[in-house]
C-alpha cells in the first residue's frame, strides 16, 4: 500500500507505537493536519479489527465540510470505499471489520455516552474542557487533538498539553509539501500583512493580540420570529469561500445567521444555492429582500439581478463600514460555525512593533466583509430614506 504523505503523517505515524495516550497537533494553516490524521487513521484501521473509532467536531456541516470529506476521498483514492458499509444517516463507515463513528458535539448527550478505543477532536478550540473530559473518560487507547493556536489563552495549552502522556506536534504549511506556489505565497504575504497573523497562520504558534475588532456580540439559538426588517449581505469567492448571511435588525440589534459559506462556487451554483434556499425558508423572502454584495464584483451582482433576486453593490467603506456594525449588539446563531469562527480572530493590522493599524486584516474575513456590506449598506440607506423624509417635513 503506497501514498504520498507529508511530514505530519509520518511523525504521528512513527509516534503511534510509543507510550504516548494522547496527540496533540498544534498548526498553521494548510498544513495538511487533518488530511493527514485522515490518512493515519485509514492505516490503522487497516492494521487492526474490532476497533471504534470516534471522530468529532463542533457540528455536523462542519465535520461533513472537513474530515468526512478527506476520509472518503481517501477512501475512493485508495479504492476501499464500498458503499454496503457506509451509513449516510447514522454518520458511520465499517472498514475491516472496524467502527468509525462520526459525531458532532451539538448533540453532546448522544456523544459522551458512547464507548471507544480512538478518539480524534478535530478542531479543538472550538470545543469546550468539560467536552474533553467527557469524551477522554470513555477513550480506552488513544487521543487525537489537533487545532489552529489562534486563541492566546484556552484549555488545551493548560489541561492537555501539560500531559506527562501527551505527544506534542507542531506542523506548518512548509510541512506540506503539495501545497502549489500560488498558496504558498498567499500565505508568505502574512509575513508583511500582519506580525501576529503570520505567527499563528503562518508559523503555527500562539496567539496573542489586543486588536481584535468586534467584541459586541454573543450567541443565540435563532433568529426571533417578530423581525421585520432585514436584508442580506453577500461576498463572493471561488478559491476562497462565498459568503452569504442573513441580517436581521430589531431596535439596537442585529441577528445574525450564516446561509452559505462555501468554495468552489461559480455563479450558477450560486444562483442555485440561493434558489434551494428561497425554497427552504420561503419566510426570508430572499427573492425580494436586498441583498447587498461585494462591489468589486458588478457582472457577479447584475447575474444575480437577472436571475431574479434583488441585488446591489454595496459600499465599501471599511473604516465607516466597520462603525456601523460595532454600534450594533451583535447576536449570532449558534449554528453560524464559521461566522463564530472569523470574528473570534477578526482583528486589525499590527506592524513589527505591535502597534495596531486602522485596517483590518484581509486573512479569513469573507463572512466578515458579507455583514460589513449588509449592515452597513442597508443602514446607510435608511438614512438617506430618512433625509429625505425630514426634508418634506
């Protein structure tokens, strides 16, 4: 059995037979973390029966978006998948007479009361201690952590790390050795774009800044039913992700929830996604709400508006941009993963010295910029509406 691998799998692999419970990978981004981990575990699943292994992360779209997506395609690339194994509605996959269970922590009661041999969190951070201790109480073999350093201060660096039984193992993109040049240098940039950006993304490390930008908001569990006014805020991507949230206004407070956040999407399968969507929650009109998008894009919008929804270019404005959105409470779905993930680490530029620029950082920022445009273009507009209001008054 041959595959091209990167340093990260050899060192958990070469790891795996020492006296170490639990694997903490700490990495930069593209360092090819959870491909790897994906690839290990195939191995080891090939070498041993009678195992269960349980993957988790924070929710299911996420964990379908991450790691059920590199297992299977591994999977295919190594022609082993077999769909008589696999269980789309249970979120299982039987390989050699092995158990792999995918699960996600929103449903933490199903999850801690399970059994296993292997554990794998992925992303980390995004779970909380007491999800650790849980799901560690009931792993009889080995633990797998892996997370992206952004937090300065978190459970990991002080429950688990501290370990006697804990293998460290820190990776970079420069571990990677199939990254193409064109992201490699994307990432280099950082080196230029910001002094801690690039210590955490680039070279992997802890996090610690003093700039972060939105620190109004919280979670909540949805968006209330009696909201009336509201509108839609639209970034477009391709190799980076298209961002499409839902932003709802009652008094000084906005409701925030993430509908698409996706790459690899041309304009048709924008438009279809929008389609789905006008379908599937028929209540957010979003046919005929406004919907206000990047403005660098205008053939992208005037699409949009020729396929039947109501587009517009939106202001952009950062600096204004950026005011508007922080004079509101900011309240956020719990289901809008990468919206939560963005403005935990949206923050402004920092030089060399620490001092912190009035630009805002453009590394991991499409939801951000989609509810820059949506609030803050939509509340310019009712003020001009407004003006001119008083005037005939």
């Amino acid at each position: 059995m041959q595959f091209d691998v990167t340093s990260v799998f050899n060192q958990n692999f070469n790891a795996w037979d020492e006296n170490w419970r639990v694997f903490v990978n700490q990495g930069g981004t593209r360092s090819s973390k959870t491909y790897s981990l994906c690839q290990l575990f195939v191995v080891k699943l090939l070498q041993y029966t009678g195992k269960v292994l349980t993957i988790v992360r924070k929710t299911m779209p996420t964990l379908k978006a991450s790691v059920m997506r590199d297992f299977f395609e591994i999977l295919h690339n190594m022609d082993l998948y077999d769909s008589r194994y696999h269980n789309k509605t249970e979120s299982t996959y039987h390989l050699n007479g092995n158990l792999v269970e995918f699960v996600a922590l929103d449903d933490a009661q199903k999850a801690r009361g399970r059994k296993r041999n292997w554990l794998w969190m992925n992303e980390g951070n995004e779970l909380r201690l007491e999800d650790w201790r849980q799901l560690s109480f009931r792993t009889s073999e080995k633990i797998f952590l892996d997370f992206n350093p952004s937090d300065e201060f978190h459970w990991i660096y002080d429950s688990v790390m501290t370990r006697d039984d804990c293998k460290f193992i820190k990776s970079t993109y420069l571990d990677n050795s199939f990254l193409s040049p064109e992201l490699i240098n994307e990432i280099e940039r950082l080196k230029e774009e910001d002094e801690t950006y690039w210590k955490v993304y680039g070279l992997g490390e802890r996090g610690s800044s003093g700039a972060t930008i939105y620190t109004n908001w919280e979670l909540c569990e949805k968006i209330p039913e009696n909201i009336n006014d509201w509108c839609f805020g639209l970034d477009f991507g391709y190799n980076v992700p298209s961002s499409f949230v839902f932003c709802g206004f009652k008094e000084n407070r906005c409701f925030i929830r993430q509908l698409i956040h996706e790459k690899g999407l041309t304009n048709s399968d924008l438009i279809s996604r929008l389609n789905e969507l006008d379908i599937e929650y028929p209540e957010l009109q979003i046919k005929n709400k406004e919907i206000f998008a990047d403005a660098a894009e205008p053939k992208s919008i005037e699409e949009l508006y020729r396929a039947g929804f109501n587009s517009h270019k939106s202001i952009k404005d950062v600096a204004h941009g950026l005011k508007t959105v922080k004079s509101f409470e900011l309240l956020i779905t719990k289901d809008s993963d990468e919206i939560q993930k963005e403005i935990k680490y949206y923050k402004f530029k920092e030089d060399k010295d620490s001092n912190v620029l009035d630009q805002p950082c453009k590394f991991n920022d499409h939801a951000m910029d989609a509810i820059r445009y949506g609030i803050h273009t939509y509340m310019h507009g009712k003020k001009e509406i407004n003006a001119i209001d008083l005037d005939w008054a």
